[in-house]
C-alpha cells in the first residue's frame, strides 16, 4: 500500500471491505507487524457504542511476538527474526508468509460474549473451516488454540480494554516452519508445529483466512 493512500489506521485499505451484517472483513495482505499493533490499539481505544466489528485478514513479514507473561527461557536460540513484546496473554510465537491471521476486533460487551466465550467461537471457526477440507482439528484443555495429529496448527490470544477485544488467530498454512524450531512455542517446549498444507489442503494463506474471517463473522452474527 503506498503511503499515500494510508487511512487514520496507518494499514487499513482505503476502500471498504466485506461487510457480513454487522461485520467488516478487511483485507490487509502482507502487512508489517508494529504498524498493525498499534493500529489495533488505536482502533480499539477511538472506537464507540456504535462502531462497527471488523476483522483484518492478513500476513506478516517474518516476527517473533511475545505476550505479557512471555519469559525468556523460551526466546529464540540464535537468528535475526525480530522480536517484539506485546500486550495479549501468553508465551512466544512465529508469525512469518504463508500463515493466515485473522485480527478479531469486537466489542464483547456488546456481543454479549465473554473472553473464555469469544476463545471458544474462534476455536470453533477453525475447527470448522479445517473439516471443510478434510482436516481434523482439536482443543486441549488449558492450552488455547487447535491441534492437528498431536501438533499446533493453530495459535490464538486476544487482549481485551473497554469491552472490546483485539489480537486473534493465526492459521499455518504453507509457511517455513523452521523459526518455530529455535522457541518453545507458546511456553511448550518440544512442542510439534504443523499447517495445513502437509494435510493436502492446496488453498493459500489468503484463501484459509478469508474462509476463516467470514466463519468467525458468521458465528458471532449467529449467536
């Protein structure tokens, strides 16, 4: 995006994006991780009573993000992806081409949905758009995010201020998975990472995250 053409939000695209009821989809491509932070958090902090959900579909550059109770034990052992301290819940993950995030920005309060609640309907979106292409996913309990054959697939967190969440979901799909080698991911040692091409899924990041963007509007919409 040329920087002429930037909104108030610094990554968020001039023209309107899909709209699924009361639901913005956009559509950010691959964008750079500082600059969308802190348009979340600026989002999150000039939005009202009457602003309207969105939810960013997009890529990152390659990055490392902590969450507030990140440690160090679990950092990288070596390299040059950057790292950046943030603030949802959790440890360490990689963000880098080829995964598919969905940023979740919606007002709880209104909804009328909880945080374990809005976990729960994010996990349930992937589950569904996974079995859609014949891949079986699962939770563990007390480890947020989706299990595919025993490994990761997914990774999720959210931060809420005011009401409103911000933070989401990321999917892998046909990324290099050889950063998540050199951290614990998400605090678990050892912990085995997959995506959903090694399961024969021939869609891109852009596609899983459009599907995944308009399950999550659809199911919170439907509630």
């Amino acid at each position: 995006m040329q920087s002429a053409e930037r909104s108030a939000y610094a990554v968020i695209p001039v023209k309107a994006g899909i709209q699924i009821e009361a639901t913005i989809v956009r559509h950010l491509g691959l964008a750079e991780f500082v600059p969308t932070y802190q348009a979340m958090r600026r989002f999150t902090e000039d939005r009202n009573a009457t602003t309207p959900d969105e939810l960013w579909v997009l890529e990152h550059p390659p990055v490392y993000t902590v969450g507030i109770a990140g440690r160090a034990e679990h950092f990288p052992r070596g390299g040059e992806v950057p790292i950046e301290r943030i603030d949802r819940g959790g440890q360490i993950t990689y963000h880098g081409p080829g995964q598919a995030i969905v940023y979740t920005l919606v007002d709880l309060a209104r909804r009328g949905l909880t945080v374990r609640g809005m976990v729960s309907l994010i996990e349930q979106a992937v589950i569904e758009v996974l079995a859609a292409h014949g891949v079986g996913a699962e939770r563990r309990n007390g480890a947020p995010g989706l299990y595919a054959d025993g490994a990761k697939i997914a990774a999720l967190g959210l931060r809420v201020r005011r009401g409103c969440c911000y933070h989401g979901v990321a999917l892998n799909v046909d990324m290099d998975l050889a950063p998540f080698s050199a951290i614990d991911p998400c605090g678990y040692p050892g912990l085995a990472v997959t995506q959903t091409r090694a399961h024969g899924v021939l869609a891109d990041a852009e596609e899983m995250g459009d599907e995944l963007a308009r399950r999550i509007a659809r199911l919170i919409e439907d509630r």
